[in-house]
C-alpha cells in the first residue's frame, strides 16, 4: 500500500498546519442555518466551530473536504468551492494553522437526517451584518459565537450567497431536488437577502425568466396541499 502521509518538512522550512473547514449551510423558517460542531480542545475550552479536517495526507484540498462531507456526514454529490481562507499567523493560539473554508449547500431535511445520528453537531441561525462583515450566531433564542475566527468565515459564505443570487443556481441547491413551490423558493432568497419579497413581484420574475445555462422554472404536475390553496410543484430544468 502506498503512503499518501506528507513527507516531513525541515527545521529550515517549518510548515505550518492546513485545516479544511466546511461550512455547510441551509435555509430553514426563512432564515440560513449553518453546521457546527462541538470541539473540547480549542483555546478557552469547549466551544461550536465549523467541522474541520487537519491536513495530513498528500490529497488536494477540495478532495479532502468532499471526503469528510460524505464520510463523516453522509451527505453526497453536494457542491462545494472555496469561500475564505484566513492565514492570520495568530488566528489559533495552539500554532500556526492556515484555515481553508468550503461552502457547501444542502437543503434542512437532509441535514436534520445528519443531526439525528451525531448529536455532536447543530444547525445554528446565521445572519449576516454586511457594514462589519461578519456573522451573528443564535441557537435558539440564545447569542453565542464561534470557536476562532469562523464567524467571520460563515459571513464569506453569506456574502457569496448574495452576490451570486441572481447568477447562478446556488440558491435551488437549498431546495428538495424532487421539486418545490415558488413561495419555497421565495422564503429561500428571503433568507439569503435578510430581508421579505413581495410575493406577487417575485412571483412574475421568477416564473418568466431564464436561469443561467438556460434552466427554467417547469410544473412537475403536482401539487403541494394545505391549509393554504393548493400550489404547484415545481422543478428547474
């Protein structure tokens, strides 16, 4: 068997540590929610962080992480690019350790299957502050931060959340792949944006425009009922 481990470095060249960090993020109730871990080692004791992998093998970044999101999480086929990397030589006071963050979408049902099975982890409410780019974290009713700078990491991902909102196809991957009404997806951008759309106005846009590499919003046939008026399903295609 091969040895894929990192040869060592010299003393005349010190590597510092590479840490993979995923922030996986979901809308839920009109808000994002992004996924955190319970770590016990971290400088003033336990605390929630992003899920993480330390590098140690010879494998491209972008490997390591989709192998921890469907290893460790069962979560597959999901999307994944960088969306920060904080290199501060004093961002971990353990050592010198170079954060690579990865976002990564997924809709809430799939993540909640996840939470059921490692109750390590938690969904925690996200919201984004863009004058001082960074994040506030709620769980629950209740303030708390993140372990290190990752605060400022899930607000990368929020920000990048909104820039590309209109172009490109990230906000479906929110969305159940089965299909989905527009007022799920209108609750979707309203939680990347922070803010309420009019229902009627988006309603319009939505359904008359191209997405980019030509998708479009197409009924599947079904229909969602309720308490509400029965509401078409759709999908993008």
């Amino acid at each position: 068997m091969s040895d894929h481990r990192l040869p060592p470095y010299s003393e005349r060249y010190p590597a510092p540590y590479i840490s993979v960090d995923m922030a996986i993020i979901t809308a839920e109730d009109g808000v994002l929610k992004v996924l955190l871990e319970e770590r016990d080692n971290l400088p003033g004791g336990k605390a929630l962080a992003l899920p993480h992998e330390i590098v140690f093998e010879a494998l491209d970044l972008e490997a390591i992480a989709e192998r921890y999101i469907s290893n460790k999480l069962g979560l597959f086929d999901l999307p994944i690019e960088v969306v920060h990397v904080s290199s501060h030589p004093y961002r971990d006071p353990r050592g010198r350790v170079i954060s690579i963050t990865y976002l990564a979408l997924t809709e809430s049902q799939r993540l909640h299957e996840v939470l059921e099975a490692r109750p390590w982890l938690h969904l925690v409410t996200a919201e984004f502050h863009p004058q001082a780019f960074l994040s506030s974290l709620h769980y629950g009713d209740r303030r708390i931060e993140a372990a290190l700078d990752h605060e400022t990491a899930i607000a990368a991902a929020i920000r990048m959340l909104r820039d590309r909102l209109d172009s490109s196809l990230m906000p479906f991957n929110l969305l159940p792949e089965a299909g989905f009404t527009i007022f799920d997806l209108q609750k979707v951008h309203e939680a990347i944006l922070g803010n309420s759309v009019d229902k009627i106005t988006f309603r319009k846009r939505v359904l008359g425009r191209l997405f980019c590499d030509q998708y479009r919003l197409v009924k599947t046939g079904l229909v969602e009922c309720g308490s509400h008026r029965p509401a078409a399903i759709y999908r993008l295609c």
